[in-house]
C-alpha cells in the first residue's frame, strides 16, 4: 500500500472519547476528515472545536451501524477508513446488545468499502485488547498472537448470565474475527489493505461534547469515580489492566492509516499496567481535597495480571507514550475546567 498522506479518511462514531482524538490527530497530520454520527446535531460540537481546519472537516449521517448498506454513501470519495464505533457499556443484558453492532458495524463498513469505495487504499479497525487479554489467576504479558478465547466461550455457555466484561470482549473478539475473515475472503477484491488496532483500557482529557461526570464514556467513568467521587471500594480500587493515554491512541490511530508497513498488521497500543489505586495517588498527590482511596495500597506488592508486549507498535509508531502523572494530571485539569472538580 502507498503511504496516504493528505487525502481524506472516513472516521466512524466521530463523536466519541476515542473518535474525536483520532479526528484531531488526523486534522494535525494533513488530512481532510469525514466523520459519522447519529444525527447532524452531534456533530456542531467538533464542528466548532475543529472550525480552523474549514472544510477540511465534514460530515455524514449513520444514525445505526447495524443497518444493511449503513455506511455504502458515507465510504464515496474517502481514500481510508477508521473504524471506530461500537458500543463500550456494562449495562448490556443480552450479550447481542453488543455483538450485534460491533460485528454488523464492522463487516458492514468492510462490505460498502468493497461496494461502493473505490478509492479507499486502508482501513484500520478499532479493536480492543478486550479481544486479547484473558482473565487469568497468573499474571501475563500477552501479544498480538493471544486471542481472548474465555470471554468467547464464558458467553458462549452462559448467555445473559455472562459478566459485562466478558460480553464486551466477546462483542471486540468477534467483531475483529469477523474482519480478519472479511478481509481474506476478499482481499483480491478490493484496492484497500486492513489494519487492527488493539487499544488497553483507554484515559485522558476529554474532547468530545459530555455534558456531567454520569455521561462520560465507560472507561472515563470509572477513572471519574475512582479519582474524584471516590464511589469505589477497595476491592474495585485494586482493579487493573493495561492502559494508554487518548492522546496516543488517536496519534496511533493516524500513523496507523499513513504507515505503510502497518498493512496486514494486528497492533496492540498499550503504555503499562495499572491498579485504579495507582490513579487514585496520583490524584490525590496533585488536589488533595480528592479522595485518598485505599491507604494501606503497596505499587510494590500489588500483582499486575494483564502486561503486554507492546513492541511492534513501538518499532512501527515510535510514539513518545504520555506518563501516568502526565494523564492523570491533564484529565483532573479538564474535569476542573468543566467544574467537576472544586
Ligand atoms: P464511546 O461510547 O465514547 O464512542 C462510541 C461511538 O460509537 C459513539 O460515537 C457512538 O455513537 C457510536 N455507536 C455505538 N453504537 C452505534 C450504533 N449502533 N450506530 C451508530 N453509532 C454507534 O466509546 P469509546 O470512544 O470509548 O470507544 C471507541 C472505540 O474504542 C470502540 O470500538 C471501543 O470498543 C474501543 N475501545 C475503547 C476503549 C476504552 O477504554 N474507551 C478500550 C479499547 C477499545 P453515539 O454516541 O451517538 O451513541
């Protein structure tokens, strides 16, 4: 695949905590963006965030991904493709709540990019390490070649009955499977290459339009609860994973469609573990009015379950990852901008 350097991608669920970092990181490297939402009002808030870029920024209307030929006008005149919409909530009570969108949404942008988008030379797919990782008694470093095998099958025998996390991963693992099937039954076909990209748990300052703390994103959400409400217990303060800043993730998002040698490529972008204490000291350390969270917490002795080799990102991207002062410190300092936090 040519390197695309200046020409348009399509950006899916553009109004989303992740989307509106990749609109703007695109924006800054030379491209023109086309970005989905539901409905034109969703977008007057990135239209005015993004006003100096002009008519570099424009928008379609894709009010469900689950649609059949949701996505064959907005795929016309674009030369890649993020895809990034899906739903990311814990309040789904059928495991299709998710599955549905997340694998309709996917092979149906696949399936109007093959129909209807012939000059689109790359699409990158937001996936998730939700499709990776596996809860496991031992910690591990996972890779790019681990597949999140237990949430398919936890939903698989238990249905409804399955825990929220497992269902979301479920909804990442199939909807990424389904496109690595897409992409290979058809790559003769089409002009474009794919490429997936597995972020960790997601922080950092928020660009798209969240009116109050109760309707930030779900990973924004449990960051909010447990630096400022202070609304978790320390079993679910002792909670971690992997995370990476926002910020990154939209940067990756954009080398990701401009890199050539990224073609093919499953990526896992990822900056280091975490306990949800870990964000809880670093924000009480900066505004000690915040709560202190679970005091007899060690960093030293905690275990550290979900680690990943993050090596092929670095050698594709080399991007300068932010710290975990960095993040918790520019999020609090967005939170107290909008008066969340006194
Ligand atoms: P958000 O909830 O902020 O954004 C999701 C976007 O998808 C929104 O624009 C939403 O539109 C859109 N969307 C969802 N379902 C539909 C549908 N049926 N039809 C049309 N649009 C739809 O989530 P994030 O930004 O956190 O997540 C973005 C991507 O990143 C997802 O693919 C997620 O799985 C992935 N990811 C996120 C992580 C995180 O920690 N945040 C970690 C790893 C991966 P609307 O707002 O109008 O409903």
């Amino acid at each position: 695949m040519p390197a695309i350097s200046t020409d348009k991608v399509l950006v899916t669920g553009a109004n989303g905590y992740v989307a509106a970092w990749v609109v703007k990181a695109l924006l800054e490297q030379g491209f023109a963006v086309r970005g989905t939402v539901r409905s034109d009002s969703k977008a007057n808030h990135l239209r005015s965030l993004f006003k100096s870029y002009g008519d570099k920024l424009e928008f379609a209307i894709v009010n469900d991904i689950v649609k059949e030929g949701a996505f064959d006008e907005a795929v016309k005149g674009v030369d890649a493709i993020a895809h990034t919409a899906s739903p990311f909530h814990t309040h789904a009570e059928d495991p299709s709540e998710l599955i549905v969108p997340a694998v309709q949404g996917t092979v149906g942008i696949l399936s109007s990019a093959l129909k209807h988008g012939s000059s689109v030379q790359r699409i990158v797919v937001t996936s998730s390490c939700g499709s990776i990782l596996e809860e496991l008694p031992v910690p591990k470093t996972f890779t790019e070649a681990d597949w999140n095998e237990r949430a398919l099958r936890e939903v698989e025998t238990k249905g409804a009955a399955a825990s929220a996390a497992d269902k979301y991963c479920a909804s990442k693992a199939l909807a990424e499977r389904a496109a690595w099937k897409y992409w290979n039954d058809h790559k003769g076909e089409v002009g474009w290459d794919l490429v997936v990209v597995n972020p960790s748990y997601v922080y950092g300052p928020i660009l798209h339009e969240v009116d109050k703390p109760e309707h930030l994103n779900e990973s924004m959400r449990m960051f909010y609860d447990a630096a400022v409400a202070g609304t978790y217990d320390k079993d679910m303060l002792n909670w971690g994973s992997s995370w990476i800043d926002v910020r990154d993730l939209g940067l990756a998002h954009a080398l990701a469609v401009k890199t050539p040698g990224a073609g093919g490529e499953r990526i896992i972008v990822s900056q280091s573990v975490f306990k949800l204490q870990d964000f809880v000291n670093v924000a009480h350390r900066l505004y000690p009015q915040l709560p202190a969270g679970d005091t007899d917490f060690n960093p030293a002795t905690a275990v550290y379950f979900q680690a990943y080799d993050t090596s092929k990102v670095r050698k594709l991207f080399g991007i300068k990852l932010h710290t975990i002062e960095e993040m918790v410190k520019d999020s609090l300092e967005d939170f107290k901008a909008r008066g969340w936090i006194q």
